[in-house]
C-alpha cells in the first residue's frame, strides 16, 4: 500500500472533536491529492502558532462527488492511526 503523510494544521475545537472520537471525519480542499489509506497528522493550530498537542489519523474513505462536495473539497472519513 502507497500511501502519503500530510501534516496539517487544525483548531482546538476540531482537533480536541477527533481526539474525543466525536469527529469522525475532515473536509479540505484537496490541494495535496487525498488518498484513502493516507495519514494525516493534525498539528493544532491557535492564535498563529502551533500549541503542540499532534496525533496522526488514517483516511479510510474519500468522497470527492461533485454532487456532495464542493469544488475542489473532500469529505474524508479518518480513524485514529496505529
């Protein structure tokens, strides 16, 4: 399996949804060319500066559908990665 790493930026009420397991997925736009089977690593992001909480989450579904998505945005399911 090929996948890619992505470190990405997010906000403390995001960050600390995904962490619960409240939030199951993340919408970007999809400048980096998402994979399912990719890692995203969640950097917290506030007040210009990174706060240092981190964990990396894997992409188990992508949907891209113009129908559902807006142009150029993802909808990408992610569960906590090992």
């Amino acid at each position: 399996m090929d996948r890619q790493h992505h470190h990405i930026k997010i906000l403390p009420e995001y960050f600390k949804a995904i962490e619960s397991g409240e939030k199951t997925f993340e919408v970007r736009f999809n400048d980096r060319n998402y994979h399912v089977h990719d890692i995203l690593h969640l950097h917290e992001w506030q007040n210009d500066k990174y706060t240092g909480n981190e964990m990396s989450v894997e992409v188990t579904y992508l949907l891209d559908n113009p129908d559902y998505c807006k142009e150029g945005f993802v909808i990408m399911a992610i569960k906590k990665a090992n």
